[in-house]
C-alpha cells in the first residue's frame, strides 16, 4: 500500500512517517507540502490512501480531494487536522472524504483508520461526530412550541396523558395533540422514545 502524507509542518509529516512505518502492509510513504505538490504526486503514482492536513499554508487541503475526485483517481483521503470547527468537518465529509481525525490521536487510532479506510469503510473522530449530533438535537428541539416542550419534560418524568393534563390545566386531547406534535417534529414513534431522548439530554 502506498500512501501520501500532505501536511505543510516538516515535524508532523516525519512524526507521521513514523507512525505508518510500523504498519507492515505500507510499502511506500511519499510526503507533500503543498497542494500543486500532492497533486503532482498523486498524478505520477497510484497511492491508495492520502492523508491531508485541511491548512496547508493559505491554502485549502480540500482541494486536493476535488482533484481526485475530477480526474477519478482511486486514492482515499483522510482528514488530519487539528480543526475542531464543524464547518471544517461537514465541509469534509461532503467532499467525500472516507476519514477525519484530530492531530491529537494516539497513534493507534491513526493506524486504525487507515485499515479501516483501505477495506473501503469510513472513520471519524467520535469527538467530531458527537459535536454534530448534539447541535443537530438542539436544533430539533428548537422546533418546540413552549407548550410542546412543557409536555415533553412531564413525559420524561414518566406521566400519563390524564396525569400531564391535570399538572399543566390542559385537555387529555390536547395533550394527545402536543404529544404527536412532539414526536412528529423530533422523528420519533413513540412516546418512550421522546422521554429517553429528554433524559438523556438532561444528563448531558
């Protein structure tokens, strides 16, 4: 397996080379600074895996996944950066890279991914994945009414209709109509699912 490092920081790449030199299956690790560089490579020679920092200098290293991606070539990337801005990794994963790791991870899960992203599976960093989802929970909770969200708390507690309308003086059929409301706006199909989901933000 040949792989291409791309990080504009001489130490990085070299600590990285290391790193995938205890990996048996790499026979050849090509290092770049620049994106005209990586390019320049990756035209010449095929390298299964590319492992690119997203700042190279002022430039952008996602450039260099659109350039696989125009002239087809088969290489896979990986994103190692040490940006921990959504934008960066939802702006990755739409350029179809196949991994995202911060440049704080343990060498053993470096070599993790590379196996993973060689049998064609995908790898990002659980830290960046969390960040996502929580935000992406928040803005679903943001399409609550008031109301909605008064109901939804008496759920987590474990309250039956009868019980939630008499704690809010409300109807037993509003609070049916509240609670599909609920479910329908957070993509649920049950009301036990909408208490777990509250619970566990709680905790959070």
């Amino acid at each position: 397996m040949n792989i291409l490092i791309v990080d504009d920081h001489p130490l990085v790449r070299k600590g990285l080379s290391t790193v995938l030199s205890m990996e048996r299956s790499i026979e050849k690790i090509q290092e770049a600074s620049t994106v005209q560089e990586a390019l320049r490579f990756l035209e010449q020679e095929e390298y299964e895996i590319a492992i690119i920092d997203l700042r190279l200098g002022g430039d952008d290293g996602l450039k260099i996944v659109e350039g696989i991606t125009d002239k087809n070539l088969k290489t896979k990337c990986i994103i190692l950066t040490s940006s921990l801005q959504k934008e960066d990794f939802l702006r990755s994963r739409q350029a179809g890279v196949y991994g995202y790791l911060l440049k704080d991870a343990f060498s053993e899960d470096i070599l993790f991914a590379l196996k993973t992203v060689q049998r064609g599976r995908k790898y990002f960093d659980t830290e960046m994945l969390e960040n996502c989802m929580e935000e992406e929970e928040s803005d679903r909770f943001k399409q609550l009414t008031a109301r909605e969200k008064d109901v939804l708390v008496q759920l987590g507690k474990g309250l039956s209709n009868e019980e939630i309308a008499r704690k809010l003086f409300i109807s037993e059929h509003t609070v049916k109509k509240h609670v599909s409301s609920i479910l329908a706006k957070l993509g649920l199909g049950h009301r036990t699912q909408a208490a777990l989901l509250v619970n566990d933000l709680s905790r959070n």
